[in-house]
C-alpha cells in the first residue's frame, strides 16, 4: 500500500476468466494455448482483436470490491448491476480535510477528423500510474453522446489495451444521466408552449385561479411564487391583498415566440427533427409555431450538470436559465416558470458521479457529457473533486478536455476552473504523425476513407512542417502558465526518425517534456515513460493564471481569445451578434466568461486552413447565452462580405437581365468554384422568395 489516504487500499488489477496462468506484454495475468507460442498468440490477439472483443476478454472486478479499494464506504455508493455504481456527494464533507491529489488535464492538437487519442492517452495514462508506477490514479472522462455513438465517430471508452470496461455499458445508457437530462428539458420545452396557450386563452381571474388555487378552504403562495412576486417588486405574501395590476404582472410573462431559445432534446442524430412544427392539433387553438429538436447534450442542462458544485448549487443554475424574452425585451427564465423543483427532482441522481474502470482496474468517473463547441467540452466539476480527494495529496486525477488545445483547454481553464476553483498541476498535450503530416501539407483525411500514402509512408519534411500547430497549442498552453508534456500517440505506420523528429521539436519548443506512447497496444505499461514525465512535471512551479478578467466587455474577451488563442487579426460581428451584446449587456450578462462555438479542425474558422493560420479576421455572426450554466457563447461563423458579394451579384444580374435562373449561375460557377462556395452559403442565408427567383420558380417583378 503506497503513499494511500486513510482508507485507501491499492488497486488490484481485473482478471481474465479465460486465462489460467500466464503474463501479457502489458503485465496482465493471461491465460494462452501453449508457453511456446505464447508471443505469437499475444501479438495476434493485439493486432487482430476489435475493441469490444478486448473489452469482453476482460472481467472487471465486482464495482464493490472496486468501491472498497478506492475508500469509499458501503453507505456512498449506490450499485448499478456489477459493473457500475453512483457515488453520494456526502463524500465530499467526510472528506473535507484530506489533501487534493494532482490536477493533470489531456488535450490535443488541432486534430484529423479521425481524432488523435485524448481518451486512449488519459486511460493509458491512469494505468501506468496505478498498475505500473503503484500510484494512485483516477481517470475522469465525459459521457458519450447516443448520436456519435452510432454515427461515424463511435463511442468515447478509449481503444485497445486502454479503456474502460465494460465499453458496451460505458457507451449506451450507462445510469441514464442523458434520459434524465432529456425529461428534465422537455418537461420545460412543455411548460414553455403551456404556459403561452393558457395565457392567450384565459383571463388574468382565470390564470390567478389556476396558478394559486384554493385548497382546503385556503388559498397562499409557493415559495415559487413568493420569490416571483419579489423580483416583480411585489412585497405581498397574503393573495387576497395583490391589486388587479397586481395580479396581471404576476399571472402574465408575455413570451414573445419569436424568442424562444429553448428547444426539445433527443439522444439520436435524427435529421427529420432538425426543424419541426408545433402546436397542429386542434386542442392547441391555432397556436402554431416553428420549432426544433437538438442533441441531448447539447441542452443547457448537460452544461449545468459539468459546472455545478453541489445540488443546491444545481438548482439555482437550473432556475436562472433564460429561455426566451418578453414582449418588452426582458429575460423569462425557469424560475418565472415555477418548473425549477421539477427539474431539480428529476436530476437528483444524475448529479452523482458514476464509477467505472479500466482494463487494468484502474478507477474511472464517468460524468456528464458537454459538447466542446456550443458548451466547454470538459466532464463534471463533481467527478474531479471527489477523485482529488481519493487519491490523496500524492495522487494523480486525470481528465480530458474535448477538441484541441484551442477549444477545450482554453474552456477548461477559463470556464471550468473558474467554477470549480480548482488549479491544473500538468497539461498532456496529445499528438499523432498523422495529424501533424496533415499539418504539413498532407492531402485531406476523411473519415472512413483508406490514409494516402503520405501518411503511411515516411515523410520526415511533412512532419517537420506540421509541427507548427504542435508549436502554436505548446505556445497557447503557456499563456496560462501551467507546464506541458507532449503525449505522441504512436500508430504501428509512424517510423522512429518521424517519433524522435517530433519529441525533439516539441521539447526544443518549451514542452517539459515529450513522450511516445504506446498504451492502445501495450495498455499501462505502454504509457510508463509518459506517466513518470507527468510525475515529474507536476513538481515543477505552476503560476497559473487565467486570459482574460471576466471584467472586461464581452467584445473585448472575444477579441482577446481570437488573437492570443486562435492567432486572428481582429474580429467582427454581425449586426445580429452586436445587438445580442448590446442586449446581455444590459439584462447584466456582461460578466460572465466565453465559450466560443467555432470548428475544431483549424485554429481559424476554416476548416481546410490547417497548420497555424493568421492573419485572419474572425467572423462572430451571432452570440448567444447559457445563463444557467453561465457563460456567453459566440457563434462563429463565415465571413460576411462574401455573403454581401454573393448579393451584390444577384443584385447586378437582376438589374442586367430582367431576371436571374439557377442556370445562369451555374456558368459562374464554372468560372470561380469560390463563387460557387459562397452560393452555397448564400442559399442558407436568403429568405425563400429570393431563392425562388433565383431557382427559375418564380418571376420577378
């Protein structure tokens, strides 16, 4: 038992069902045919295995006999079948006193849309520490989202001889924290449509009555409804004593339609729901409206869920969300609604981290699963603090931010460390050849296509080129002061000049250290170097700091992340994104920190621009809040005066020709295939009449 907190035994690894006697590569207990071929067999099952079927080769311990390891009592857990079990928050005030352990987040580069192995590295990782190093390890890694799980992308438990088991349970359902976040949503989406009908149908006498009814012969406020009756300036308690005026303030939110932000949630990638409309029966009354559905974890209450620090905490987050404006401009939140007790009681058990572990034993929390472009990307606040103080003053947390450096650390830092108030001790900054020959100049990576062969032959000038983003995130990591390691993903196709190519250039450009890692092959004993780099890095002097004052106007913190992050010249907003920080402003928004919602495949809002661009101007075309989870998210979008020259040549071909076909811009198109790029952006922007004419569908006039 080494360097434990009371009531901590060290970790034993999980054991294959299948194996009498016999050691792995990777320092498992394996059982294989015969002693003779015992490296052959190893070596085939490695190569030739998917990651379900190493998944199903291993037994997991009993999810008690893990609790018990890890110090948690019988009274703090809540099993779910063998495998998986809640935590109860109350751990964190039997643990109060105890020490945290060290803070060490994973991200990434700029990455292929394959991905680079954040989630392999952090499990990897952990199993290094514990298994191999016998230090105390957690990993704390994001709920996958249903939609990418049977879309392209896959599930999130790691690959190969690094991740958590079991990944079937890992990846579908899990304790159901997503259907919980789905009722909790939709049950406000319901009360939003509700309360608008009623209060287009009824009187205020009418709405009184039903919003405080008599019972048994008495009739009083909620506490709800008291607090209501406060931020209206309405100091009554008694509802016989409230004026007519009165009672129509309190009765009436007046949501303006056109406003309403708040959309229905469902776990699946479901195209047909994208835009919807409702309010069709007749028992709606011709309260018809256009509305949408989103991802699950794309709702505000996932991000919630990330931030929050306690249930409390969580149930004034839940009751400040914003989900529309009045007819006067003002905010209408869940609160005004009276549905926040609702939502609370509905997420009362998926506020409790989830227990899993790795192959190798290894304990992992499982919680919360924010998007990193309209959200930050990271998992929950509550999962890294539990951990902290599992693993005691000695131990290591290990969590991953989502996307690369530029998206989900810079969240990580300015959005999630500022909730939690806790300080990173070691940043693991993951790279791959691929990604960086990508960099270099290498032809397009598409998903689900074979690699060219630059990236599966040598190419040491293409990685040497690539190594610039490399170099950017080592540099945008330093802006908060944290030390950082670089974590090279080896694949089986990177050759050693290119791995010594790249772990020389990131340590020539101020990286503590840089290491090749071989986890997805080898499990723990493939990441030891990079598990004792960390160690060694997080003794180093941390003068963390944040980038920017929350202070500051939200124009200004925009900017600020634009050039000193993405590397942009300036920024500019649409008349549509100014008016919307004109209006956060002054409802008192304008404190709040920034989570920009911009792709994760270039530092610069194109795509196709890889390596480090700049130069740039970065468009904002429109700027939104998630006032519950507290931050403002910019969205970032294409530039605007290519969609006004788009205009421009609708407008001139009009004037020209008395009347413009789909045809006619096909030959522009021939002529500039950017012209033809920016139609294609145009045609999202123009309203429907306009396309008409355009298409040849209708005369103009």
């Amino acid at each position: 038992d080494i360097q434990k907190p009371p009531g901590h035994r060290q970790l034993t690894s999980s054991r294959c069902p299948c194996m009498s006697r016999g050691v792995g590569p990777d320092g498992f207990q394996r059982s294989l045919p015969t002693p003779a071929s015992l490296e052959i067999s190893w070596l085939l099952f490695v190569f030739f295995s998917s990651d379900i079927e190493i998944s199903r080769a291993q037994s997991p311990k009993a999810v008690d006999v893990l609790a018990k390891e890890i110090g948690l009592l019988t009274d703090e857990i809540e099993i779910y079948g063998q495998t998986k079990a809640k935590v109860r928050l109350s751990l964190l005030e039997r643990l109060k006193d105890q020490p945290d352990g060290k803070y060490v987040l994973v991200a990434g580069i700029t990455p292929t849309p394959l991905g680079e192995g954040k989630s392999t590295v952090t499990v990897g990782l952990v199993q290094a520490l514990t298994a191999h190093l016998n230090i105390n390890s957690f990993a704390c890694l994001r709920q996958p989202s249903q939609g990418p799980t049977f879309g392209v992308k896959g599930g999130a438990a790691g690959g190969g001889y690094a991740q958590v088991i079991p990944m079937e349970e890992f990846n579908l359902h899990l304790t159901g924290d997503i259907h919980a976040i789905t009722a909790a949503n939709n049950l406000l989406a319901a009360a939003i449509d509700a309360r608008i009908l009623h209060e287009n149908t009824q009187s205020d006498k009418s709405l009184y009555n039903r919003l405080v009814p008599v019972v048994n012969g008495v009739r009083g406020f909620s506490a709800i409804q008291l607090a209501r009756l406060r931020r209206l300036g309405i100091n009554k308690t008694d509802p016989k004593t409230l004026t007519e005026e009165e009672i129509s303030k309190f009765v009436r939110l007046d949501i303006d339609p056109s406003t309403i932000t708040w959309q229905r949630v469902v776990d699946t990638n479901d195209r047909f729901l994208r835009r919807i409309t409702v309010g069709q029966a007749n028992t709606e009354k011709g309260f018809v409206r256009q509305a949408q559905f989103d991802i699950a974890v794309a709702s505000e209450i996932m991000a919630i869920l990330a931030l929050t620090t306690s249930l409390q905490d969580m149930k004034e987050r839940l009751g400040r969300m914003v989900v529309a404006n009045d007819k006067k401009g003002q905010p209408v939140t869940a609160e005004d609604l009276g549905v926040t007790g609702a939502l609370a009681v509905l997420m009362k058990d998926a506020i409790k981290p989830t227990l899993m572990q790795t192959l190798e034993g290894t304990p992992v929390f499982v919680h919360a699963g924010p998007f990193a472009n309209i959200a930050h990307g990271n998992s929950s606040v509550l999962a890294d603090k539990i951990a902290l103080k599992l693993v005691g003053e000695k131990g290591f947390v290990v969590t991953e931010a989502g996307f690369g450096a530029d998206i989900g650390m810079e969240k990580f830092f300015n959005i999630k460390c500022r909730a939690s108030g806790l300080v990173p001790s070691v940043v693991v900054l993951v790279a791959t050849v691929r990604a960086l020959k990508m960099h270099g100049g290498g032809p397009n990576v598409t998903a689900g296509a074979p690699l060219k062969k630059e990236y599966t032959e040598e190419n040491l000038q293409l990685v040497a080129d690539g190594c610039c983003n490399l170099q950017k995130q080592i540099q945008i990591t330093q802006l908060f002061g944290v030390p950082v390691v670089v974590a090279l993903n080896v694949f089986k196709t990177d050759s050693p000049a290119e791995i010594d190519l790249v772990c020389k250039i990131a340590k020539e450009s101020g990286a503590f250290d840089a290491v090749p890692c071989h986890h997805w092959s080898a499990g723990g004993k493939g990441a030891v170097k990079l598990a004792q780099a960390v160690e060694k890095a997080a003794n180093q002097k941390n003068s963390f700091k944040y980038l920017y004052s929350l202070e500051l106007p939200i124009v200004e913190k925009i900017r600020i992340i634009a050039q000193k992050v993405y590397g942009a010249q300036d920024i500019e907003l649409s008349p549509a994104a100014q008016s919307q920080v004109d209006r956060y402003t002054r409802q008192g928004f304008g404190n709040l920190p920034i989570c920009m919602a911009k792709t994760h495949l270039s530092l610069s809002h194109q795509p196709e621009r890889k390596g480090v661009p700049t130069g740039f101007i970065l468009p904002i075309s429109d700027v939104r809040a998630s006032i519950g989870a507290g931050f403002i998210y910019p969205l970032v979008g294409t530039k605007f005066k290519s969609l006004e020259l788009v205009l421009k040549l609708w407008k001139s071909s009009l004037e020209g020709t008395l009347g413009v076909t789909q045809c006619s811009l096909k030959s522009v198109h021939g002529r500039n295939k950017a012209l033809a790029h920016l139609w294609v952006r145009a045609r999202t922007a123009l309203p429907k009449y306009y396309l008409d004419i355009v298409r040849g569908k209708r005369p103009h006039k």
